[in-house]
C-alpha cells in the first residue's frame, strides 16, 4: 500500500477503534468510575452522536482550510481528546473527552477518503477509498480486541494511551507522506472556493438524498444481523462461547475481502458496483438464514455475509463522491453520518425483531427485507439515471484536475 494511503488508513484505524473498543472495557470503567454498566455506554453513545451531529458541521466550516492541514488538525484534536480521556478523574469529564474527540471522526474519515481519490488516478478511486475503509475493518479485527485486552491487564486508561499512541504515529506519517497540495485549484481545492450557501446546495439534489438513504438502509441490514452475532451463533448454531471469539474474527477476514472487491467493482462502474454489493448481501444474508443451525455451513455464510456487508461501504461512498462533485468531503461527511444512522437503526431492527418474540435467527431475515428496499431504491435510481441525459459540463463547478469529479459522474 502507498506510504500517504497508509498514513490515511491508520488514522481511519484509530478514529473506529476509539468508538468500538469502549464496549469490551465498559466492566473495568463502570467499577473504577462508579457508575453503572448502562450509564458507562453512554460513553458509545456520546460518541456515535458527536460523530453524526459534528461530522457535517465540521466539514462546512473548514472546506476553505487546505486538505493536509485539515487532516494534521483533526488528528491533532483526536490526540488531546484522548489524552483528556487517560487523565479523566471523574465521569463527566470523560464524556467531555468523548465528545470532544468524536468532532474529529467524520471529518477526517470524509477527508481521507476524497483525499485518497484526489491522489489515484480516475479508474482506481474507489478501490484506493476501499483501501482506507480498510482501517474500519482493523479497527472491528485488531484495535478493538487488543485495546480490550490492554483495559482489562493494564487498566482503562491504558487503553485510551494504546490509540493515543497509533494516532502520533499516524500524524507523523501525515506530514512526511501526504502531499500538501492536491489539484490545481489549490490546496483546498474546487470545494473551498464555494460559499457555504453554496455548497449547502448540493442537498438539494434528489440523487445525493437517494443514495444517503440507501446508505442508511443497507448499512442497517447489516448492523441488524452483525449486532446479534453472538446470540446467532450460540442459540441458533450452537457453537461453544469460545468459538464465538474465532467465527467473528471469520467474519473480520471476510469484511477485509468484501471491502476490496467492493472497491474493485466500484472502480469499473459506480452503480453497478452498488447494485452488485446490494444482491450480495441479500443473498449473504438468506444463505445464512438457511445455514445458521448447521455448524459448518453457517461459518461459511459468516464469512459470505462480513464480505458482502463491507463490499457496500466503499462502492456507496464512491457513488456520493459521483453526484456530489461541488462538494465531496462535505457530501462523504455526511454519509459517513449515515453510516452511523445506519448502526443505530440496524441495532434497534435486529432488537425489535427479538423483542416480537422471534428467536435470533430471524434477524438475518429482517436484514434481507431492508436490504431489499435499498437494492430495490438503487435499481430505480440506476433506471432513472439511465433516462435522464447527462447534465452539461458547465453544471459541474470546477471538476478537480486528475478528472477525479468527471470520471466518477461519468461511471455513475
């Protein structure tokens, strides 16, 4: 992997691995800050709304700053919201730390990812965005479970230091790897020369509203069977409690593999991509209704559907990048919003699904039914684009000069 796409994804690493690994360290926190166990999730909560809420505003407030210097300030901002969280002496303090370190993650995830397009040539985009998402999936593989391991040896606290410590190197790898300037129009590039009235403008388009609310959909399908892997597995499968741990690390590797290939097919065609990634994770997600109470058959459709389910994510944010050229880290800031409604949304349809008195199998079934309404949305988003001519080239404001805006409108 280049050296600036590395230094792009270990900060994307540590970005996911700050909001997931505060669920295996919430005993050690709840005894050491007494307070309970719910109340110590608030902390995941906290998180997840400063990202969905801080994402897009910071974003709109800073599309003037040059991208390098953007990334190295957010970074920044990420390494004193973690240093307040190690020295935290109290709660509050730490849902302060919490908060304040969320207002960094969309943006430089939204960043990265235009910064990593700006930086390939146009039919390699997606898969270079697909290779900085990769940091989500080390982040759910490696971060999470060795930062768990390090809060219940070492204590909490030494946690928060553990992805401290990635985020110096990440920032160092910043400076010395990433370019400073990346098109033509400057360091800010096309983005930052628009007004916020401007750039705001581009939610009006009916495309970009589409496509987020198909992002919201279909990262939900997936978070309602993912959130209830275990009760799946155990209750349904059958498996020992300790093979739990090795099938999810199953489902890691297949989300790695997913991703790429997701990127992959982005790269040859932006909406084709989305539909292919769509019919996979339906199909992932019946093969494991079907499999789920055979042991071996549902390891394998474990690791069909953590593909399936991560081949989505760099092939939607490659199809916001295509209708969202005015403002791209403004419109991927965004999505990366809707990723995490999506979470929320899947968490909380897998939870009603079992709560009807359904067992837990019957998730995966709830999750084809919202993949089915996104799939179904992107096949008559996909008609309608097909109808319609391509607008003029001077509706486009100030496509960047790799042709990275152009291309991808034109494979979408």
């Amino acid at each position: 992997m280049p050296l600036p796409l590395l230094a792009l994804m270990l900060g994307v690493f540590c970005v996911g691995t700050a909001e997931v690994v505060i669920a295996g360290i919430l005993p050690e926190m709840s005894a050491d800050l007494d307070v309970t166990i719910p109340t110590a999730g608030l902390l995941v909560t906290g998180y997840a709304l400063g990202v969905t809420i801080g994402g897009p505003i910071i974003t709109l407030l800073t599309t003037k700053w040059s991208r390098k210097g953007l990334l190295l300030t957010l970074m920044g901002v990420f390494i004193v919201g973690n240093v307040i969280a190690v020295l935290a002496p109290n709660y509050p303090t730490l849902m302060g730390a919490r908060i304040f370190t969320s207002l960094s993650h969309g943006t430089f995830a939204a960043v990265a990812w235009h910064v990593a397009a700006l930086m390939s040539p146009p039919d390699k985009q997606a898969t270079a965005m697909a290779k900085i998402a990769l940091g989500f999936n080390f982040a759910n593989v490696l971060g999470s479970p060795i930062g768990t391991f390090i809060g219940q040896h070492f204590g909490w606290r030494a946690t928060f230091g553990y992805v401290t410590g990635f985020a110096v190197l990440c920032l160092l790898l910043i400076v010395r790897f990433v370019p400073g300037a990346l098109s033509t129009e400057g360091e800010g590039g096309a983005e930052g020369s628009l007004s916020l009235r401007e750039q705001m403008k581009v939610f009006r388009k009916g495309s970009l509203q589409l496509s987020m609310l198909i992002t919201v959909l279909a990262q939900g399908a997936v978070f309602t069977t993912s959130t209830y892997l275990a009760p799946l597995l155990r209750d349904i499968g059958h498996f020992a409690p300790a093979m739990v741990g090795i099938l999810l690390i199953v489902f890691g590797i297949g989300s790695v593999l997913g991703n790429i290939l997701g990127g992959r097919a982005a790269d040859a065609n932006v909406m084709r991509g989305v539909l292919r990634a769509q019919v996979a994770l339906l199909v992932a997600l019946l093969l494991f209704w079907l499999a789920a109470p055979h042991q071996v058959p549902a390891a394998i459709a474990l690791f069909l559907f953590g593909a399936a389910g991560f081949s989505i994510i760099p092939a939607l944010q490659a199809r916001i990048l295509a209708v969202a050229a005015a403002a791209p880290a403004l419109a991927l800031s965004a999505n990366v919003s809707a990723f995490n409604l999506g979470n929320g949304l899947g968490a909380w349809l897998g939870g009603a699904t079992i709560d009807l008195g359904y067992d837990a199998r019957a998730v995966t079934l709830t999750a084809a039914l919202a993949t089915a309404v996104a799939l179904t949305l992107s096949v008559l988003m996909w008609a309608r684009g097909r109808r319609e001519a391509p607008e003029p080239a001077a509706a486009a404001p100030a496509a960047h000069a790799d042709g990275v805006d152009a291309e991808l409108a034109r494979k979408a």
